[in-house]
C-alpha cells in the first residue's frame, strides 16, 4: 500500500519513508528508511541536499549515498556517509 501526503503522518505502518523536491520530515524515528531524492543535475537542489545532509550527520543519522546511473535507470550504493 502506497500512502501519498504532505504532511509527517503514516497511519499505515509503512517502514519506508520517500522523500521528494526538498521535503523534509520532523521525525525519522518511526521509520525504518527514509530516502531522499533530488535532481542532481540542479545546483540548487543538490546545495539544498547537502545542508539536509549536515543536519541528518549532527544526528547521528546512518547514511548511505546511492547515485543514479544511466544503465536502465538503476542506481548504485556509491559509499556509505559519516
């Protein structure tokens, strides 16, 4: 079941959080994963990416890079962030 909202709700128990164009969610803790996605092509997106990327360190958040390759739309786990 997919669970589409603006807001920080999951009346599902999704374990999966996905988060698009800059959205940011208040509490990671009732999820398993949270990916976040942004176009890496848009400086101004990936400048937004990595200020998020420094609050998720200051919490201690584990982190895993993966980047998009061209080869069938598939990515790859780049490295992992500490």
């Amino acid at each position: 079941m997919i669970w589409l909202t603006s807001g920080d709700a999951n009346p599902n128990g999704a374990p999966v959080l996905i988060l698009i164009d800059g959205v940011e969610a208040d509490d990671l803790s009732c999820w398993e994963c949270c990916l976040e996605m942004f176009d890496g092509n848009h400086p101004a997106s990936v400048e937004a990416a990595r200020e998020r990327l420094k609050g998720y360190k200051a919490a201690r958040t584990p982190l895993t890079y993966w980047q998009h390759t061209n080869r069938a739309g598939r990515g790859h786990k780049s490295r992992q962030v500490s």
